[in-house]
C-alpha cells in the first residue's frame, strides 16, 4: 500500500513568524542541543528525513526576527552522530558555491552517515547574499536556471568519479583502488570546467538524494529533470492538483518514472486535543506577531519596501511578473482573489512563510492530508511545526499515530538510507558502462 513521506522542515524556534517570541520556545537557548532533541523526536516518529533550509546573509526584518541558522554540513554531520535513520537533507546554492566542494561535501555526509544525505538545489535569489560575494546585485532569474543545470550535471558527474567496488585496499600487491573503475569527468561549458575525479568513493546511495523547491516554470523544469524529492508552497487543492499533474508530466517527458519526483508541499500543522485547544493554540501565536514584523517579513517576501504604508488598506499594485520568489506571487493573488488587506496578508499567509496552515485536532489533520495524499496532490508533506518543539511534540504524539491508523504512515523504518525510507531507486553509474 502506498505511504505518505514526511520531512520535518528545521526552524530553531517554529516557522509561525512570532513562534520566537511564545513562552515555550528555544527551551535551551539558540543551541546545537535543540537541533538534536528535534532531530530524535523527528526519528521516533519514523519522519523520512530532516530539512535544513540556508541562506548567506540575515534577512532585511532586523532585531525583531528569528533569523540565525547554523551552516547546514555541519549541523548534519553533527546530526549524523546524533542519529541513526533519519534522512539529512540540506540547502546549497548553485548561485555562490562551486560544484565540486558542495559534491564532496554531500558525498562526505552520505558516508558519515550511512547514506542518509539529500541536496536541495536552490539558485538564491536574495541581493542581501551577492552582497556577501563582491557582486552588487544578483544574476537573472533564467541566468540563474541555466547556470543550476550545468551545475547539478557537474555534480552528479563527479559522484560518478569511481565504480562502486573501485576501492580494493589489496596491500599485498599494493593497490589501493583499481585505476580501471575512476573516471575522470572532464567537464568543459558555459559556467564551469571540472576535470575531476572526486577525492572519495562512490557514496552509499550512489547518488545523494536531489530535492528541489521551485514552482517558477524555470524550476518546475529543474525539478522535474533531476528532483527525487520536490518541495512546494500549495495553499489549495486544485492548484496542488494542477501542479503535481504538471510536474509528474513533465518528468515523463524526460524519460524518468514520474512515481520518482515525490511532490512534498508545506504544512504547518496547529494541533490540539480538541478544536478549541487548536484554535487557542493558533491565536496565542497570532498575539504575538509584532506589526513591525509583520510589514518587514512580508517587505522581504515581496521584494518592496511597505514601509509607512496603511496596514488596514489593500497591498499596492505589484507587478507579478517582477517578483522572484513563486511564494510571493502566490500571496499578491491570495491577497487580491479574496479582499485581503496588508495587516491580513502578513497575519494569514506571512506568518506561515506562505505555506499552508491547518489549525484542529489529530484526525482533522489527518483528514486534509488523506484528502491531498489520496487526491492526486501530494506524496507526502514537509512538516512546519509552528512552534518547536511543542509543534512537532504534538504532530509526533498525536497525527502520527492518526495517521498510522489509516495506514497511511509506516510504524517502523524498513531500511536504513534516505533511498529506502523514500522507495527510490539506486542511480546505476553510467560512467562506468561509457
């Protein structure tokens, strides 16, 4: 029987914008510990993996938001230690890296551990991070793409570099490896030239797992060439609909089994023992959103300054054709199909990094998640607790074993890499049979 797939999405204190500010978050202080104590409740509950999100510079919001992040190889390699199924999936742009370190570095995590490592390919976007690499501004949107393409064929090249069984260790002869199973890569294009090899051998998963979060054309593409794993900002369903039914065609269309681009859309989930208690929770996290915050977070999202403007009167005219981020047009529309005003947008949709909010008890929840699993819109979900770590205590507590009685979720890991807890298959080394 098919199986939903859940990620915990890593956000020190909860994704709601003000999670920072409640009374129960950062327990232990903005800390390594957290991170391991979220990473283990995640496991307990047999999530298929941990999701670190990064960026190379602190949001434009100030001292009011929640924005400092450990680099995310080494928060994994430290969460590697820490435990022993769970995926580790991180960020690294294609925008401010170089192909061979970020294959190395995902290639060294899968062997630390065990083959539990995923990238999640992103291009960047922000001009606050070119200002952190001598750049005054940030490359265009399809320069961006087209750079990302030739990137990921570099890196998997690389992981490529040797045959599986290339490392022989044969002292009594003297060999190390058989010079017959490495290949070099020998890349020459537009962005890079790697001649290669990788300096260690071919990783357990063959492949680290590749995730990609984009639902621009530009990234549906990207996605639907080289993602196992797919996240997405989906608030209804019939637009989930839509775009799973468009990204799976698109796979097809490039020769891959669309059953292995798993679309995995944001939630975060408010659960309570009963509505009411849900609904408590939501609007004890909704008092503490500072308007300053909220106008700074969604400034930030939408690329313009709305600073000084009338909180209680309707968002300015934005042209959606400027805007660099599909979360942010996805709010200009919810904002004008329903009326909304500003103070609303931010409160509604900001709060929630544009992601969908389901606020009630454990088979309320789990009722919208059967309804998107089994309706063709998602195949499993990255999971955004609103506060940490009550948020995921409550989702592990209580919808995991909902879910679990709908036989909709495993009770025990079946296997031990990222590729088995996802029913992904190894990537056969096609360098090898050149």
């Amino acid at each position: 029987m098919r199986e939903m797939k859940l990620g915990l999405f890593f956000a020190p204190g909860g994704h709601h914008l003000a999670a920072w500010r409640h009374p129960d978050a950062y327990p232990r202080g903005f800390s390594f510990e957290s991170y391991i104590a979220a990473a283990r409740l995640a496991e307990r509950g047999c999530f298929d993996m941990v999701f670190v999100a990064d960026v190379f510079s602190l949001t434009p919001d100030g001292a009011r938001a929640d924005s400092f992040r450990f680099e995310p190889i080494t928060l994994l390699s430290g969460l590697a230690v820490a435990t022993s199924k769970i995926g580790l999936v991180a960020t690294a742009t294609t925008s401010f890296n170089e192909p061979f370190n970020v294959a190395r570095k995902f290639a060294s995590l899968d062997h630390m551990s065990n083959g539990r490592a995923g990238w999640n390919i992103v291009t960047s976007s922000s001009t606050l991070e070119a200002f952190n690499f001598g750049l005054q501004e940030h490359a265009g949107h399809a320069d961006r793409y087209r750079k990302a393409h030739e990137f990921v064929e570099v890196v998997r090249g690389l992981w490529d570099s040797w045959d599986d069984d290339a490392i022989v260790l044969d002292k009594e002869r003297g060999f190390f490896f058989d010079a017959a199973k490495m290949h070099m890569l020998n890349h020459k294009g537009p962005h890079f030239s790697v001649r290669g090899p990788l300096t260690l051998p071919r990783s357990p998963q063959g492949h680290p797992i590749l995730v990609q979060a984009g639902s621009s054309d530009d990234g549906k593409n990207l996605a639907a060439e080289f993602a196992e794993v797919i996240f997405t900002i989906q608030r209804d369903l019939g637009d989930a609909q839509t775009f799973y039914a468009d990204v799976k065609s698109r796979a097809a269309s490039f020769g891959r089994d669309p059953r292995h681009a798993l679309v995995m859309p944001g939630v975060m989930p408010i659960v309570g023992r009963s509505r009411q208690e849900a609904r408590d929770n939501y609007e004890q996290l909704q008092r503490l959103i500072h308007p300053e915050a909220g106008l700074a977070a969604l400034s930030r999202t939408l690329g313009t300054d709305l600073s000084g403007i009338d909180v209680d009167g309707p968002l300015p005219d934005i042209e959606i054709e400027k805007l660099s981020q599909s979360r942010a047009v996805g709010m200009v529309l919810t904002a004008r199909r329903d009326g909304l005003t500003v103070r609303q947008v931010y409160e509604r949709l900001v709060v929630s990094k544009g992601h969908r909010q389901i606020i009630g008890t454990a088979a309320d929840i789990a009722d919208t998640l059967q309804e998107w699993f089994e309706g063709g819109a998602a195949d499993g979900y990255n999971v955004m607790p609103g506060i940490m770590p009550n948020g995921l205590s409550d989702f592990v507590e209580l919808v995991v074993p909902e879910l679990r009685r709908r036989g909709l979720f495993r009770t025990a890991y079946e296997g031990s890499t990222l590729r088995e807890h996802l029913g992904l298959p190894r990537p056969v080394n096609t360098r090898s049979q050149a």
